[in-house]
C-alpha cells in the first residue's frame, strides 16, 4: 500500500474505488448455463457440477444428521463459543421483530401486520476459507422470523468442515445440503429430487454465487447481490495505526478481490498505517491473500485535506463496513449516511460484527448501501395492510375515491363505492 491524496486522484484511480463491482460478468454466461441444467436435470446436475466444481462426489446431499453430530463432536469450549455467538445474534435480531399494528385514522381503522416466510434457503459459503459465522448470520434471523422451513446449502468436500456443520446446527436449521456454488443458489431457487425449492435466497458467496443469486432474481427472491469483502477506515489524528491496520489486513485476508481502505486528514497517521499493515500483513498465514487485496486498484490509504473531504469519500464510497476511528466519532457518524455496518471507537474491530457482537456480517458491498442495508429479520417478513371502514367513513372518502375513479377511466370503482348509499 502506498499513500495518495484525494485530490490527486485521476478518473481512473476513483473509477477503480468507487465502482467497485462484483465481477459476476465474467461468469454470467456459464452460471446461466449452470443455472439451467440444475433446473431441468435436479440432483443429477448438482452431483455432477460437484465433482467438477469441488473434486467430490457426493453420494447423500441431505447432511442434516452429520450436522447433528459435528455439534456434539466438536470441542465443548467450541461448542460454547458457537452457542455465544448465536445468543447474541439472535438477541440483537429479537429486537428488530415488529408488532402488528392498527390506529384509528379519522375513522378509518388501518393497520399493518407481519408475517414470516414459510421456506428460504441460506448459503453458508466454504471455499478458501470455511464460515461458520456465516451460517449463524443467515439462519439466526430467519428462525427469529418464525420462517417455518430454513434450508442450508454449504460446499462439500471430501470432509465437511465439523465447525460450519456445527454452528448450522446450533443457529436452528431444518435442512441441511452439501452443495456449494451457483448449482447451490439453482437448487434452492427451483427444487430438486433432494432439496426443496425456496422463497427466497440469502447469504454471501463468491462471484458464481452471486451471479447465480442474480440469475434466479424474479423466479425467487434475494436478499442482495454483494461481492467480495471491502472495510474504510475514518481516522483522524487520534487513532492507533495499528489498529488501523489491524482492520485493514483483517479484511485483506478474506479474499485477494476484498477492498480495503484507509482515508485520514491526517499525513502522519497515513504513514504509520502503512508501515503497520507491511509490519503485520507478513506475519499472517494468509500473506498471499492479504497482499493481493492490499495492493488492488479498489485499495489504498488517503489523505484527505480535511475531515469534511474525508467524510465524503466515505459517504461516496458506502463502504460494507466503516470504522470511525476518530476523536468525535459520534458527530462524524451524523453525516455518514451510507454504510452496511458501522464501527464506533478505537475498541470496536470490524471482526466483533463478524462474529460476536450481535450485528449480521451480511452487507451490502460496491456501493450498495447507498439502496439498501445489510441482512435482517425483515428479509424474512412479508407485511399485509389491513383496513374497516364504517359508513360514515366510507361516506366521507365517497367524493374523493369517485373522482379519482372516474379521471382514472374506471367507472366500475367509482359504482362500487355509490352503490353502499343507495336507498
């Protein structure tokens, strides 16, 4: 990582930071066709795109009782982490569930009511890296919901990681299927022999995840389209470098396509960040990784030449997760609209989200919370508005529902009100 001025930085270099896409391109054309044979072929296609996606060839999908047994075999004092980390997830999203509602409106009584998902689907992702977490943070809120049917699909391989299976069990899910990929998403999306279709499907992936995710759009719903992981750390002068760059290698090691950022109106700080992530990037297990996310285009760290410049970086770039890192962090937070989650102090690691705080991991990325925030118990819930009108009510909308009608052409709404006060 080098350090570069906002204000030096050309069309290409702020194309590269702030459209940063989810490179689903590339694969469109072969997750179409991935999509389709799962669709018409079932399990049959998932097994063979197992064997040639993953090296394995899977005999039994349904691992709902290896799951079962992974949480009983793995180590007590892991055991009792998985079981932390769901409590506190579920706590957070226990919070979010509404309450159905009715009010009196000048006679007119209306109300809103919420209802759950019968059957969704979530991934939990394996691939370089196994993410148990992942699993606790889309099953977790769908159970809080009270959808009926949660179905998990996680990559298989030759052993399935005891920890995901674990923590699946632990967040509560029904089913449980080891198939990974965009054959996955295909699965869930339309059914096969094993693995019942879904109402919508959620949770991270790689780029054949989400271009399957983006495929299926419209025959079944989603959560969102995200790529791969991306953090901005806010800094003034106040913050430890090494804690900023503690943040940024830790995203770094996600994935070599994460993104990550450091922006500060602060020259000196930048300096010691970028001398601290060298200094800790090289003691990690996953260097290669790390050093490839650490020196893409969409990375880098940034003077600003104020805390005003910097804001608005961060409220262009809406980052996945933003880290204040500041002296008056709160006041900083007031003009930052645009961010999936966001860490407050010096304390507060962006991996507590990821793991144990109670905060979903799963964000919008490359802009998107400029649209839209990250997982929740509402991506579960369908809502239903509910209305009684008395006469008198209905009496005095009379003149206002009849004009509307009759500007609009359809004079069969207009009659449907007039007919109720004829004699």
């Amino acid at each position: 990582m080098n350090v570069r001025a906002v204000a030096d930085l050309g069309p290409d270099e702020r194309r590269a930071l702030f459209e940063r896409g989810a490179g689903i391109d590339a694969v469109r054309g072969d997750v179409a066709d991935i999509v389709d044979r799962v669709r018409e072929e079932g399990d049959v296609a998932v097994r063979e795109f197992s064997a040639e996606f993953d090296g394995v060839q899977v005999a039994n999908l349904d691992v709902a009782d290896a799951a079962e047994r992974a949480y009983e075999a793995v180590d007590e004092s892991l055991r009792e982490t998985i079981e932390t980390a769901a409590a506190n997830v579920r706590e957070f999203h226990e919070a979010q569930v509404p309450e159905d509602w009715r009010d009196d409106f000048d006679g007119r009584e209306l109300g809103r009511r919420f209802r759950p998902l019968q059957r969704v689907g979530v991934y939990a992702p394996g691939g370089t890296a196994a993410y148990p977490s992942s699993a606790i943070m889309g099953v977790v809120p769908a159970t809080v919901a009270g959808v009926e049917e949660v179905v998990v699909c996680t990559p298989p391989a030759e052993e399935l990681n005891p920890v995901t299976l674990a923590a699946i069990h632990a967040a509560g899910a029904d089913e449980v299927y080891s198939v990974g990929g965009a054959q996955a998403v295909a699965a869930m999306a339309y059914g096969t022999e094993s693995i019942p279709a879904v109402q919508k499907v959620v949770g991270p992936g790689n780029r054949w995840v989400t271009a399957a995710k983006a495929a299926v759009q419209g025959d079944v719903s989603i959560d969102f389209l995200a790529g791969p992981s991306e953090v901005l750390v806010l800094a003034d002068g106040t913050a430890d470098p090494a804690f900023v760059a503690s943040d940024l290698v830790a995203q770094a090691e996600h994935d070599e396509h994460a993104s990550v950022v450091c922006v500060t109106d602060d020259e000196s700080l930048a300096t010691a960040v970028v001398e601290a992530v060298e200094t800790q990037v090289s003691e990690r297990e996953r260097e290669e990784v790390a050093r490839a996310a650490l020196s893409s285009d969409a990375s880098g760290v940034f003077v600003a030449r104020s805390m005003s410049e910097a804001i608005l970086f961060a409220e262009e770039y809406a980052a996945e997760h933003l880290s204040i890192q500041a002296e008056d962090d709160e006041a900083i937070l007031d003009r930052v609209d645009s961010a999936g989650s966001v860490f407050l102090g010096p304390y507060t690691p962006v991996a507590a989200g990821d793991y144990a705080s109670g905060t979903n991991h799963v964000l919008p990325t490359g802009g998107g919370a400029k649209r839209h925030g990250g997982l929740s118990v509402d991506h579960f819930l369908r809502s239903t508005t509910v209305q009684r009108i008395e006469r008198d009510g209905l009496a005095d909308l009379s003149e206002t529902i009849t004009t509307l009608a009759e500007a609009e052409g359809l004079e069969a709404h207009a009659e449907s009100v007039r007919l109720r006060f004829e004699d």
